[in-house]
C-alpha cells in the first residue's frame, strides 16, 4: 500500500485513532499514579589484602590474585545477596521479617563494577527508611561472612550508604510515553483492519453512481456531471440550468408503511426520469431530500418549459404499488447560468435559494432565479436576487377513445370542488362531473 493511502486511512479514521490514543494515555497515567513508589539505598564496598600477609612474595601473589580472578568479588556479590545475610541484617535491625509489610517489594541486588575491586549493593523498596536500614545491616552482615570466606582478602565500606531523593520506579513520563505509543499503534492498526474489512457492498455502495432505493443517479455523480457540463458551456459560451425539485406526497402517505413509502418514492422518480431529454439528467441528494435536474444547454425558457410539463404531468397521475396508491407534487427552483458566473459552487447556491423562496410560497410552485449580472448595479455592490414565480397552468385531461384509461394506467381526476375521483373504478366519471367530452 502507498504512503498517502495510508494517510488518508488515518485522516479519515481520525475519530477512532484520537479517542482510543487518549485513553491509552490516560489509562497509563492512571496505572502509573497507583502504583507504590519504589525508592533505591546503594553502598559500595572494595576488597584489599589483609595486614598480615606480610612477605613480598604473598603480596605479589595476593595482588595478582585480585587482579584476574572476578569470580572472586562474583562471590562476594552472592554472599551479600544470600538469604542467611538476610535473616541476619533482620536480625541486627532487630525486626521480625513476618511482621514487614509487603515485604516482597524488598529487594537486594549486588554488581561489581567493570575493571575494579569495587562491589555495589543496591536495595529497593516502598519505605526510605527501611531500605537504608536494610542496606547498612546486609553490607555490615555480609562483610562479616565474606571476610570469613576469604581471610586474606578483607571486604571494607568505600561508600557509606545513600538514598536517591526520587523515586526510581513508576517512571511517570516514560510510562506516559508507552501509553501514547501503544494506543496510537493500536488505533491506527485498527483503522487500517476496518478500512480492509469492510464489506464489498459498502464499497460497491461507496463507488455506486446511482441511488440504492430510487433507482436513480446521485448527487455524487451528478455534481461530477455538472462540473463536466459547466466546463463544457463555458469553453462553448452556452448557458446552463439546473432545478431542484421536492417531492411533496399527499398527507395520507405518512400513514403508509416505511417500504411502500419508499416503493411509491421510487416509483415517482422513475416517472419524473421519463420526462426528461436524452442529454437530461436527474439525481437524488439524500442528505436534503431533493431531486436535482440537469439540463444541458437549456436557457431559460426551455428550462421553465420543461419543469412546467413535470408539474402538469405529475399533478395528474397517480401511483399505485400493490393495493396502495400516492399522488405527489413538486416546488421546484430553478437557475440558467453562463459565462463567468457559471461556477459549482456559485449554480448550486443560487438554486437552493430558489427552491426555498419556492417553498415558501402555494404548493406546486415554481421559482425561477437567473444567475447575470445586473446592468443598473454599481461596480463593487451585490444585487439582490431576483426571483420570477413561473405560473403551472393546470392541464386539462379529456378521456377520449384514444386515451381511455388501460388497467395500467392510473390518473387522478381531482375537480374544482375537491372531489377525487379513480378513473380506473369509473371510467364515466369525467361525464359525471363536467358533462360530455366537447367534440
């Protein structure tokens, strides 16, 4: 995998690797500030031939000896760390090692320093105080049976024994350091797992150029599309339009079920996607629950023109799925745009004020706001939008023998005095109520 894709994994995935990083660290101070302090008490000791041996040859010998034999001062460190020195510095300190608290965080080291005659003892544990008993009593008790061992090689005090002010254990900010670390390391291993593990739908969902439920484009592609189109009439000098439309159900269609809702929505945009052009396009933004028109090289009039018929046409059509049926109706904004004013940015926000000064308005309504500058403007000040309401002249619909209803077919007739009426369960209805059918 490339470096910047694992960067973008990160970016994205920041709000799993931030709070996971935070409580790793947290968790670590937190574990760091209840742990008991641990302090250290060190002494050292060094190791000289013994008075009596006085001839030179016994000294040559004994130097030589405490030259290269290190076992020697090994053993010395072992008698010093041994349980019986122990029991015995007990002993000295006169304390009954039972009655010690956590007498296990007591501890005894010894090391001899490199190239050296010197041995250090080292003693840790919670209390200052008992530890620099304790390393006073084990050096006094072990020098005791050292120099027993080895007579001629006298084991004496370099260093009296000492305290370090500070605690050498928990490390506050090494600890601190690890916390980060490991969380961090975590966090990002498991951003990188559920960017691999994910499931093939959601990718194939992430790369879809349609809509799951509506069957039609959206608002990903279609911003891609527009951004093409825009390029492709400013380089043309040919204008541009686009619409938002919201699909406003009748009032019993909350009463529907979830997915017969869905079905009739589907349903409607597959209608609203059969009255469009060729070079047309129509998407659905999700997020704000609009149906968003393309329209190529439409101007103003040709745009109105279009989104007129699709209000007359859905005005008069029912949907039915199963033994359901929806009548829907739409406030549609729209703006025709060109030259150096056609930017995304600039198309999208003007239409969105159009379709809410729409929706403001009657039902069924449309806006109509063109994007170019105004003549009578003085350079440096902003305009304020102009906003055109274009009239939707309702569309008579005759039955004739040419248009009879089909079992298929599912128009509404909704008269002047708010009557309903199915054309599918009586065909004589338009007769009923507006008489015969002008010849």
């Amino acid at each position: 995998m490339e470096l910047r894709q694992y960067i973008r994994i990160i970016l994205s995935g920041w709000w799993i690797i931030l709070p996971i990083t935070m409580l790793s660290f947290v968790t670590a101070m937190f574990f760091s500030y209840s742990q008991t302090p641990i302090y250290e008490a060190t002494s050292s000791y060094i190791t000289q031939l013994d008075s009596s041996v006085a001839s030179p040859s016994n000294v040559i010998y004994g130097l030589d000896t405490l030259t290269g034999r290190e076992r020697i001062f090994v053993t010395f460190c072992n008698v010093m760390t041994s349980e019986a020195v122990r029991n015995e510095a007990f002993r000295i300190m006169n304390i009954d090692p039972a009655q010690v608290p956590d007498l296990a965080s007591y501890n005894t080291t010894c090391n001899v320093l490199p190239s050296s005659n010197v041995i250090v003892l080292y003693t840790t544990g919670p209390s200052q105080t008992l530890i620099t008993r304790m390393n006073e009593a084990i050096g006094l008790a072990g020098t005791e049976v050292a120099n027993q061992v080895y007579g001629t090689f006298k084991l004496v005090v370099l260093d009296p024994t000492k305290i370090t002010p500070d605690q050498i254990s928990p490390v506050h900010s090494r600890n601190g350091i690890l916390g980060l670390a490991l969380g961090l390391v975590a966090s990002v291993t498991m951003a990188i797992l559920m960017d691999y593990l994910r499931s093939p739908l959601e990718k194939i969902e992430a790369q879809a150029v349609r809509d799951g439920l509506l069957n039609v484009y959206n608002d990903r592609f279609f911003k891609r599309r527009l951004d093409e189109e825009i390029r492709r009439a400013r380089a043309r000098q040919r204008p541009l339009s686009i619409a938002y439309s919201k699909l406003m159900p009748t009032e019993d269609f909350a009463l529907l079920p979830e997915d017969i809702q869905e079905s009739m929505k589907r349903l409607a945009a597959q209608f609203l996607e059969s009255q469009l052009g060729e070079s047309d396009l129509l998407a659905y933004n999700r997020k704000i629950d609009t149906f968003q028109f393309l329209l190529p090289e439409s101007s103003n009039s040709e745009a109105r023109e279009t989104m007129v018929k699709i209000h007359q046409e859905i005005a008069i059509r029912s949907f039915r799925f199963n033994e359901y049926i929806a009548n829907f109706e739409l406030d549609t904004g729209i703006v025709e745009s060109s030259g150096e004013n056609l930017t995304i940015e600039r198309i999208t926000d003007k239409v969105m004020q159009a379709i809410a000064r729409a929706q403001q308005m009657a039902k069924s309504n449309i806006v109509y706001l063109r994007d170019a500058p105004n003549p009578f403007v003085m350079e440096g000040e902003e305009s304020e939008p102009e906003f055109t309401e274009v009239p939707v002249p309702r569309k008579e619909f005759f039955i004739t023998p040419e248009n009879q209803a089909t079992p298929q077919e599912n128009f509404i007739l909704d008269n002047e005095a708010g009557a309903e009426t199915d054309m599918l369960v009586d065909p004589d209805a338009f007769e009923k109520v507006f008489g015969k059918p002008k010849e």
